[in-house]
C-alpha cells in the first residue's frame, strides 16, 4: 500500500478521462489499469469513479480525493525540491562528533570558519571522550584517528598525523635519554586510557623489527591534555599524537625520543554513514575540513 502512489495514479486516471487512454500512456492493459483501481476503492471503501463505456465519472467521495489528494502531491512535491535542492547548496543542521582536545584546538574554529563561508548551515557540535555511534545518535559527520572502527561506515583521509614519544627536558636531564623501546620499561611513563582500554602497550617498528612495550608509571588519565600537562611538568615519558605535540616540541618545552622508532599512526578521518547521496552540507564541509587541516596545522599535521 502507497498512498502517495495511488494519490498519483487516481489523478493520472481522471486527467486521461478513460481507462484505456491512461493503459496506453502506461503501457499496460485496460484490466491493469481497472484493476488496479478497484483495489485502491477497496481500501477506501467507497466508490471513486462511476464507469461507462464512453467516460469516467467522479462520485463525491471522488471528488473530495482528487481536491485534497491534489493540495497533499503538491505539498509532498515541494518537499521533495527542497530536499533535493540540499544536495546542490549548503544548508540545514550539520551535526558533528569529535573528541574533546582535536575538537576544542580545531574542529572549532574550523566550523567558525564554515559558518561565516556557509551561513545557510545551522551547526551542532558534540565533543566526547570517546566517538560516538554516528547512524544511531544522527550525526552526519565525526572526526576519528587512526583505523575505521565499523565497516559500516564511510571514511575519509584528512590528514597523515604520527604519533610521538616525548618527555621533558627536566626529566630527561634526570633520568636520561631512552635509547631503545626496551629501555622504558625502567622509565616513569604516563599512560593515556582511552575506551576503557589501557592505552600502556606501545607498539614499536624500525624497518623489519618490531618490539611490544608495556609501559608502567604513576600516572594515567583517559583525558589526553591532562597527560600531556603531566608530561610538560616533568612526570614521565608519554606517547602522544603528532598534532597535540609538535607546538611543545618546537617551543622546547617536550622533546621528541625514539625518533627513529615509529609507532601505529594516528592518522585523522572524517567519518559518516552513508557512501551514496551526501547532502551538500556534509560533502562541502568534508573538503573544507581538509583544505583548513592544510591550511592551519601545517606542518604539525602532513595533509593527505
């Protein structure tokens, strides 16, 4: 049953003016098109048209249909030009997930940005500690690190981004430089949680060899400024992304160890549902969000 369909078909039939007339246009039999008729009456449950061999002829019950069905096919036509007309410019809610520190240093300002450009799109943006299920809380669009969580989604490459094993000057100049990944088993590391999930194994690669770490120390947190904090005021060695770190780096305030050693990449995505049929507001924001990491992270974050 569809009643837009049948809505259609009935004003089809009556413009026409005979069963036969509206067969031919569609290509079918005079019974199909009787037929069809005769279940949508039975739906209703009253008589639509009264039929004689020359022509058709509307019963009130008809009548009232064809008005009020015509206002309903006008409005659900109008609806779909407005939808459609989405896909061509920028507008309506654009709902965005990221997490709270890549969120705060940039998703912010990037969507500041878009707005001014786009202002026909109305913004919401959700920071969490962890991502979020896109399709079931409604977003079009979130912004993840590293490897897509859910097949069932669609990703994009932002940008390249690395991850970094740091500490600061003060620590290293007390309990000296890690030459090799096994040498931080006997350094203080702060460890970063993250999913409910120790974040303290770290995965080490230079060329063909490969070496696990299980990093311990006094200090953990599921919230990376804070351990990033910890790590500028001399806690402890920390592995953290390219992105959060580079600004540290080069002020002086981290320095970057193992350097020659490379750890799973972090690289940054733009995520959301569906493959087919974006709308223009989530299409145009996924390029803009690519061209602002170029434009404003360079060179802390290497743009894919």
């Amino acid at each position: 049953m569809d009643p837009i369909a049948d809505l259609e078909f009935f004003a089809r039939l009556v413009t026409h003016g005979s069963l036969s007339a509206l067969a031919r246009d569609l290509g079918v039999t005079p019974p199909a098109v009787s037929g069809r008729l005769n279940k949508i009456e039975r739906r209703l449950g009253v008589k639509l048209l009264n039929r004689t061999t020359r022509r058709l002829a509307m019963t009130q019950e008809g009548e009232l249909y064809l008005a009020t069905g015509s206002k309903l096919l006008e409005q659900v036509q109008e609806l779909e030009r407005m939808v459609s007309s989405s896909r061509e410019q920028p507008q309506g809610l654009l709902k965005v997930n990221a997490t709270f520190g890549f969120g705060r240093r940039h998703i912010v300002p990037a969507l500041s940005e878009f707005r001014r450009r786009y202002p026909e799109v109305e913004v919401q943006l959700e920071l969490t500690d962890r991502p979020m299920n896109l399709a079931e809380l409604a977003y079009d669009v979130g912004i993840r690190f590293g490897e897509l969580p859910d097949q069932r989604v669609v990703g994009r490459k932002l940008a390249t981004n690395r991850r970094f094993v740091c500490a600061s000057p003060g620590y290293l100049k007390t309990y000296g430089v890690p030459k090799t990944p096994g040498e931080l088993r006997s350094h203080q590391c702060i460890v970063l949680r993250e999913n409910d999930t120790a974040y303290g194994t770290w995965h080490f690669t230079k060329g063909k060899r490969h070496e696990l770490v299980k990093a311990h120390g006094t200090m953990s947190s599921n919230d990376g400024e804070a351990t990033l904090r910890w790590a500028i005021d001399g806690h402890g060695v920390f592995v953290r992304s390219e992105w959060d770190v580079q600004t540290h780096i080069d002020s002086g305030a981290l320095i970057r160890v193992l350097a020659d050693w490379s750890l799973p990449a972090a690289d940054i995505y733009a995520i959301y549902p569906e493959r087919l049929n974006l709308s223009a507001k989530v299409r145009v924001f996924i390029d803009f969000l690519g061209e602002y990491l170029k434009r404003s992270t360079q060179p802390a974050v290497q743009v894919a």
